[in-house]
C-alpha cells in the first residue's frame, strides 16, 4: 500500500477510569491512546434504523492503518468529529501480516 492513502488522521480512545476532582468518585470515561494517526478511510456501507419510533442512521467503514501492536478491539476511533465502534478484531496484511492492520469499524450506534 502506498504512504499517500494513508491522508486521513484519525484518533484512538480507551475506555479509562478517572476520579472526579469534585467528589472524588471514580467515574468512566474515553482516554486519547494515540492522536493524528494517519489511515486510509472508505465507507463501505449505510443503513437507517427505526427502533422505538426513533430514526437512526449506522455506516460501516474501513480504516487502514500502518502496524500497531497495540490496538485493541475495545477502542473506539474518532474521525472528522464522528465516534467509530470497531468490530472484531484488526485484520493484518496478507504478505508479513506487520505491515498494515485493516479495522472495520460502525458509527451511529454505539456506546461511546
């Protein structure tokens, strides 16, 4: 794949407990895990949803981002102000499976 797909910067967020500074009740919240990672985006699918008389809209898309170790399927990404829940876990590349990790990923609904 080459470097120039990889134009949009997206953001990656773990779920992290943290004490409120008021009560000091533990409370959870999304923690920044890496921020301006470059990827390539490509929406793959829409859908409306109509559950409880509420209209919804869900997209599923594709990332792909350069080999990160790190990556947990329990993150969420942020792109363009939108949350990202992924789904499943990340797919490596088909030659050395260290070049590049393939997330697909659902906005709309979600728990973030």
């Amino acid at each position: 794949m080459r470097a120039g797909r990889l134009r949009h910067r997206i953001e990656f967020q773990a779920k992290a407990m943290v004490q409120n500074p008021e009560n000091g009740e533990m409370v959870q919240t999304w923690q920044s895990i890496r921020d301006k990672v470059p990827a390539a985006y490509e929406p793959l699918s829409s859908k409306d949803l109509f559950a409880a008389q509420a209209a919804q809209s869900q997209a599923t898309v594709r990332f792909v981002i350069r080999y990160w170790s790190g990556l947990l399927p329990t993150m969420r990404i942020l792109h363009r102000g939108k949350i990202y829940s992924l789904e499943g876990e990340p797919l490596p590349d088909r030659v050395s499976g260290l070049d590049y990790l393939t997330i697909l990923a659902k906005t709309g609904v979600n728990d973030g």
